[in-house]
C-alpha cells in the first residue's frame, strides 16, 4: 500500500481541518472558524496528509500569534519555528503519520534557512506517548511552564535542524 500523499492546505480544507483540530480540543485547544482562517494566514507550514487524515500547523517567530507557548520561544530564540498543532485522526493512528509530517517540515525548515523547531507537549495532563516521540525525533526539552491560569502544565523542547 502506497502511502497517502502530504499536500498544501487549501482553503477547501478548512471545514474538515476545524472538526479533526475540535475532536482533539483536549490536547490542542478549540478553535473557531474565524480563529483557524487567522492562523492559516499566519501558518509558515501547514500540510496534510491524505483527504485529511493527518495535519501539522507552524508558525515562525514573525507570526502575529498570542499563544503562551509560542511567546515563550520568542521571548528566547530570535529565528524558531513552532509546531502548535499535529493531529492524527483516529483510523488513521499507526501509519507514521505525525512522523512523515515532522521529516517533511523538517526539510522545509532547512530549505528557509532556519535552524531551530520548536514545539510544546502536556505535562499536566500528562501525554508521555508524545514525550517519547519527539524524542525519537531528536527533540531536547528546554523548559516548561504552567499556563491558563494553572490548569495546564507543559514542557518545551527543541530540535536543531543541521545547515
């Protein structure tokens, strides 16, 4: 079996990247229509995989972006780009998806001339199956923080992308 193509994100997916982002609110963080529409146009890399099996959101350090997580590698790193959101639909778990989307930015971040990714997993709640994947991807932890007013915990890492 061949494995579904990763393709740009086109207007066309938004209705669908909007309910796969939402049923997975609890890791990521709900989204509105008109906050994705937003995001996207801020997005340095937004692909999907597949009629939307799977998708990865990114933002540079020149993103108009609030996110706590995001402001805390600006306030640290001058060139980054932030993972804020990977989501794997349901039926489609097991197929190296969150994998192949990563080595593709990953590929992407080197073409741009950046250097640094940058993302955050829970520690409260805790996800330690995340924890483990990046760190099979060769993602360090560089701090942690608690957001929301304490009612969630993360940890910060990075990956350095070779010139």
């Amino acid at each position: 079996m061949t494995a579904a193509p990763i393709s740009r994100v086109s207007r066309q997916d938004e209705a669908a990247i909007l309910a796969l982002n939402n049923e997975h609110a609890a890791e990521l963080s709900w989204l509105e229509p008109e906050r994705l529409s937003f995001l996207l146009s801020e997005a340095f890399y937004i692909r999907r995989i597949g009629s939307l099996e799977a998708f990865i959101m990114t933002f540079d350090q020149d993103a108009r972006y609030d996110s706590p997580n995001f402001l805390w590698f600006r306030e640290r790193y001058p060139r980054f780009v932030y993972v804020d959101r990977v989501v794997v639909a349901g039926e489609a778990r097991g197929r190296g998806h969150a994998r192949r989307l990563y080595e593709d930015l990953f590929a992407e971040v080197a073409r741009a001339g950046h250097s640094i990714v940058t993302c955050e997993v829970n520690a409260d709640p805790p996800n330690p199956v995340s924890d483990a994947f990046h760190a099979a991807l060769g993602f360090a932890e560089v701090g942690d923080a608690v957001i929301h007013g304490g009612k969630k915990a993360v940890r910060y890492y990075l990956r350095q992308i070779a010139d």
